[in-house]
C-alpha cells in the first residue's frame, strides 16, 4: 500500500475521532442546558470564511473579524471554536487536494513528495497537540492579547504574500536535508500557533516556497496538517468547554457546503482585491482586539484598586 493510501486511511480514523468527541461534547452542553442553535448570521459567516479558505486565503483571521463585528463568540472562546468547528470543511479540502476527486467537483491530486508531505504534518500534529492544551486553559485577556498580536502577524504575512511571494510556480515538490528539518520545524511551530486562532495556510505557503517548494505543492501540505491537528486539537477544547456549543453547527454545516463549491466553480477566481480587503478586515480586528484585553486589564485594575475605586471613574 502506498504512503499516499495510507495517510488518507489515517485521515479517516481521525476524523472518525473527531466526530465522536464533537458529538460527544455537544451531547453534553445540551443536557447542561446550553443551546445548539447557531446564529442565522454565523452560518453566512462559515460559508464566506470556507470559501476563501479553499481558495487559500484561510479562514481564522477572517472568521475572527466577523465573528467579533456580529458578537457571534466571545473573545475567549474564539481560538477552540475556530479548531472545533472547522475540522470537517478542512478535511474535505485536504482530501480534494491530496487524492483528487472526479464528479460533482472535479481536480486532479497535487503532486507532493510523500515523505515531505507526512513528516510535515506529523510535526504540525505535535505541535498542536501541545499548543491545544495550554491555550485551552488561558483566561480570556491572555487570549485577547495573543490572538490580537498573530492577528497582526497574520496580516503582515498575507501582505508579505501577496507581494514577495505571489507568483512561486517553478520550484520543487518535496524538501530535503536541512530544507526539510526546517520545514518539519517551521511546521511545529504553526500547528502551536493554530491553536490560538492565527491560521496555518498564508505562513505554510511562504514557509514552504521560500524552502525552494512551488505554491502548488504547498496545499495538500497546508491543507493536510490541518485536516490532521484539528481533530488532535479539538479533544483538548472540548474537555476544556473552551469552544463556544451555539456556533458550532453553523461553522460545520456551512463550511462543508462552502468548499466543493469553491472546489468546482472558483478556482481560477482573480483573488488579490479580496485578499487586500482581508488584511485590511484583519488588521482593524487586530488593534480592536488588543484594545479589548488593555480595557479589561484597565477594568480589572478599578475593580481592585483602592485609588480607582476613590475616583469614582
């Protein structure tokens, strides 16, 4: 059986898994008496977000700036939700990559080295499953503060790719000797940062371009390590209850309706006018994050100090 074969085989035990705690934890929050009614508007939201997702915009930063604009979720339980919500739209996107699909959407396998291919996700896996279990736990102003500060990272990074690193067709499929250990170690360390809401696809596709890799090759790797470490991520979240139980069916639906479209009709779509409209989205949702968390440390300061409570403010 070939390494390729394998992986998707893989693929289908973890999402199996996923789908199992997913369930499991909503099975929960409803018989704590928590709604699983999602926001009409949080559907629309998915919908956008996975779209541009498969198209390799990514879907986190532009997920968090609508979510925080419409008050969809709270700030604290942004990262969880983004990592629980959008595991099976991310799955269905590395699988259209890596094995290809004939019929209702029609694309032909991206060529990728395997031993690349593997390795990389595997780090990006370990990475997420360390990361997963000490952002599960943090408060909601250290989460303003680190998601504010990748949101800002993030929006340099997509102008940085849109800009240096537009057109890197020519290259090679697969990485080897020191390219590859810091590839593999590139890798870890976005699979952390996932798990605090700052997307992996615009950081892996010039991580990997700049290895010496084309684009092309970029995306069964984007979109595998993801398929593989949310599913790892989510079972930290969920034990945690630190995703928000009423977007969460919106996010999912949505999402797996959203990217055979993309998949069929819009591949080819001209995307740089979107692409700068989301910096812009996601530079704005970083500043307004990171003024959140300093009015809450101002808030929480009043509260405890006998000065500020004198004042009367």
């Amino acid at each position: 059986m070939d390494p390729i074969t394998v992986l998707l085989l893989v693929l289908g035990v973890f999402t199996v898994g996923y789908l199992i705690v997913f369930i499991s934890g909503l099975a929960r929050d409803a018989r704590e008496g928590q709604s699983l009614a999602s926001n009409p508007i949080m559907y629309v939201v998915s919908f956008i977000a996975n779209f541009f997702d498969t198209l390799g915009v990514g879907s986190y930063a532009t997920t968090t700036s609508m979510a925080r604009a419409f008050k969809l979720i709270p700030d604290e339980k942004i990262p969880g939700s983004l990592n629980v919500g959008y595991v099976l739209p991310t799955v269905i996107q590395a699988y259209v990559t890596i094995h290809g699909v004939t019929g209702l959407v029609s694309v032909e396998p991206i060529q990728v080295d395997p031993r690349t291919l593997i390795s990389l996700i595997g780090c990006a896996v370990l990475g997420a499953w360390l990361g997963a279990g000490v952002v599960s736990s943090w408060p909601r102003r250290k989460i303003q503060i680190g998601m504010g500060a990748c949101l800002a990272a993030a929006a340099l990074i997509m102008l940085a790719r849109i800009t240096f690193f537009h057109s890197l067709a020519e290259g090679s499929i697969g990485l080897t000797g020191m390219r590859w250990m810091i590839g593999m170690a590139g890798l870890f360390f976005l699979g952390a940062l996932m798990t605090l809401g700052i997307g992996l696809y615009a950081p892996c596709l010039i991580l990997v371009t700049m290895l010496g890799m084309n684009d092309k090759s970029a995306y069964p790797i984007m979109m595998g390590a993801c398929a593989f470490l949310m599913p790892v991520a989510v079972a930290q979240f969920v034990r945690a209850k630190a995703y928000y139980p009423k977007a969460m069916l919106g996010m999912a639906l949505a999402g797996i309706v959203a990217v055979p479209i993309a998949f069929k009709w819009f591949q080819n779509l001209p995307m740089l006018y979107v692409k700068i409209l989301v910096i812009c989205v996601v530079a704005y949702t970083s500043v307004t994050m990171l003024l959140a968390a300093h009015r809450e440390q101002s808030l929480t300061g009043s509260a405890k100090g006998p000065t500020f409570e004198g004042a009367g403010a």
